[in-house]
C-alpha cells in the first residue's frame, strides 16, 4: 500500500497526477525511484515457491511487475478514475493487448473510421486473418454507429477529438448504444489525455494511451497504458505477462515525470492551437480551419461537455491543391515535418501523403482527408513565431 494512498483520498487531479503511485523506499527518495532491474531476489526458497504460486504478494520478473511501472500503472488510474491500469511497451500493443484479452475468433469489432492509420491496419490486416470482424462507421453518426452493431460485436472502439479533422463523439450515447447492446466502449484517449477529458465519467469501459504522445510530452520514450475495471485489466495483464509487450522501468520513470506537468502542458498546448486557430481563420490563403475550439465547429459545443480544453492537434486546408499545402510545409523553418504529436516541438504535416496516404483516394475523400489539408500539432513555443513561420508560406 501506498504511505499516500489515505492522503490521497478525495484528491484532486492535479494532486493525483504528482502523488499517486509513489511508494518511497527505506532510503527516502523525494523523486520516485528507478527500478532498472529483470528480477528480484527471494528471502528462502519457500518465499520464492509461494510468489510464484501467487501465495504471497511481492515481484518475481520484470515481464510480471515492476515497482516503477506499476507507480506509473497506479498514477493512470487514479487520473482516469480506473479501478486499475496495465502499462504497454507502446500504445500499438495497448490496443493489440486489449483485444487479444477480450476478442475471440468470431467476435467482432465497430470502429470509428477516424482512427489511428496502424489501427486500422491491426484490426483489419491482422485481427481479421484470426476471425475477428471489423467494421468502420462515421463517428459523428449515431446512427451509423447503431446500424454498425452485430449479434457479435464485443468492442466499440472511438478516439475523440479525431486525427486530424477534430471530430468529436458523443461519449455519453455511444456508452449506451455500446452497453445496450451488450458491449464494451474503448477510447483510445491519446489526443485529450486524462487531463483534459476522463471517458470513464461518461461511460467509457476501458482507456488507452499511446504514452508515447502527450503523457511523455517531449518525444524520448515509447509507451502505452490500458485502464479500467480490475477483472478486465487482469485479464489484460494476464495477455502481457504471457506475450511479453512490457513497458520498460526506464520509460516508465519518464512517463511519471511527465504526467507531473500533464495538465500545464496541455493547458499551454490547448492555448496555442486556439491562438493559431483564429489567427489561421484570419489568412486570406487559408480555405477552412478545423478545431473544436472555434465556434463554428460541429462538435464544438459537445468537447465544451466532454474536455476541459480543446488539445494541441488542429488541421487547416489551404487554398489550391497538394502543391499549395507543400509550400506552407516546405517553407516553415522552425515546426518539424514529422508525423510525430504530443511534443513540446511544434510538429506540421501532410496527411493524404504520410499518415492517411494508405487510404484509396476515395476513402480518402470519405473522411475528409484532402489533398490540400496540413495538420499541426501545436508545441509549447512563442505562438507568434509559430504564426511567422506559418506565414512564409501562406504569403
Ligand atoms: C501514436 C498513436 C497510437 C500508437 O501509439 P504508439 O505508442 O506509437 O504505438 C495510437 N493511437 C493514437 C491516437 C496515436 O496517436
């Protein structure tokens, strides 16, 4: 047990996301210590026999637990308002873990069609050659999502806010469709965070981070987390001892240093993105800007209900085509062109290229992904640099 756990009865978030999980040890460290260490050693062979037969409670292999990701496993799920956490070595085998738990051949799984491209790619390419179905819907449609359904659908899987259109779902009703039918809600809450939005409180089964994002914050480390209910999340953990897809302690250490500053940062990436939002709106070059923090986007009024602010990611249309969005691309000096987000670095890129550049033209159109779209990932720099590098080639 935690020396914290009573103190932090009741606890508000931003008291959780520096205090949960930490168990000080007999030498007093302030910082959460680092436990770079494969096994543990037994006091006799009898206390060794009954940690192995799960008689007794304490660590046998890193693959099993480790004290340093499971105070990151704790932290998670105090933030998400889980009953429990089970960290991933990437936010991939976070959701390749959470299926291989819960799917069997035969299931099925209802996927909003805005979704992560390696997402896509699992559920269909890999899930699918094990007897798993997938079907993709609309994730602005209710009534898509409901004519999705099938006698064996098991898993209903949504981001929201979308990448890169900033699509907004309504948490709330889906969790009823998805419960109604006798089925279970994942958010992959990569792009919110459990500092801007916690779909467990409108409903949501089970969350999953890619920590490799925003919970890092500065681009170092590959990480992933699953929280939720204990009887799921053992059964989650029970997959990622026998397959091995563990969070290393060294990440893990990372991660907890950076949900310290969680809320700060995404607060500062929030502010950004709207500055930039408005400013974008304002450019004669710019055709339409996507961000649920302006008015004018459909799904504003539902992220006012659903998040505390509105995240980094933003996405704008230029006027002209492929090559106009290149030149804005080409010509900045101080974002990086990468496909990276969740950085304090300031990332642009061009989606119907890069990461939706697997879709057929038509389904790109589908989700409208255009060829003349640039995403931005707003980082942690002065906005009005941003915004002059922005212009060099807008103008
Ligand atoms: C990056 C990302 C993932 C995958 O995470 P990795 O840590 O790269 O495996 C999943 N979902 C979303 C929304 C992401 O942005």
């Amino acid at each position: 047990m935690s020396e914290y756990d009573d103190s932090l009865t009741g606890a508000g978030l931003d008291t959780l996301a520096v205090r949960a999980g930490c168990h000080r040890t007999a030498e007093g460290e302030h910082s959460e210590a680092l436990f770079l260490t494969s096994s543990y050693v037994f006091g006799s062979a009898q206390e060794a026999a009954d940690r192995f037969s799960g008689d007794a409670p304490g660590n046998v292999y890193s693959r099993y637990t480790n004290p340093t990701v499971r105070a990151f496993e704790e932290r998670i799920a105090a933030l998400e308002k889980a009953e429990s956490a089970i960290a991933t070595a990437s936010g991939m085998s976070a959701i390749l873990s959470t299926c291989m738990a819960l799917l069997q051949v035969g299931d099925h799984i209802l996927c909003s069609r805005s979704v992560f491209g390696t997402t896509t790619v699992l559920f269909t390419k890999y899930l699918q050659r094990f007897g798993v179905g997938v079907t993709f819907v609309d994730p602005t449609d209710l009534t898509a999502w409901e004519r999705g359904f099938q006698a064996n659908t098991r898993l209903v899987f949504v981001e929201t806010p979308s990448n890169p259109l900033c699509d907004v779902v309504d948490l709330q009703a889906l969790a009823d469709l998805t419960h109604a039918r006798g089925a279970r809600l994942v958010v992959d809450n990569c792009f919110c965070t459990p500092a801007l939005q916690r779909p467990i409180e409108f409903g949501a089964d089970l969350i999953i981070h890619s920590a490799t994002k925003y919970i890092d914050g500065q681009g170092r480390c590959l990480g992933g987390v699953v929280a939720g209910d204990q009887d799921t999340i053992n059964d989650v953990l029970a997959f990622v001892r026998s397959a091995g897809p563990t969070l290393s302690a060294f990440n893990a250490w990372v991660f907890l240093k950076g949900l310290e500053t969680l809320r700060l940062r995404m607060e500062a990436h929030s502010r950004n993105a709207q500055a930039l939002a408005e400013w974008l709106q304002r450019q004669p070059q710019v055709e339409r800007v996507y961000y649920a923090g302006l008015p004018e986007h459909p799904g504003h009024e539902l992220a006012r209900k659903q998040q505390s602010a509105f995240g980094g990611v933003l996405s704008f249309q230029v006027k002209g085509d492929q090559a106009a969005a290149w030149r804005v691309i080409d010509s900045t000096r101080i974002c990086s062109l990468t496909a990276n987000l969740g950085d304090a670095k300031t990332t642009i890129v061009h989606p119907a290229t890069t990461t939706h550049g697997r879709l057929t033209p038509e389904q790109r159109a589908e989700s409208g992904i255009a060829d003349n779209l640039i995403r931005l990932a707003v980082g942690l720099e002065d906005v009005e640099d941003l915004k002059n590098d922005l212009l060099r080639g807008l103008s």
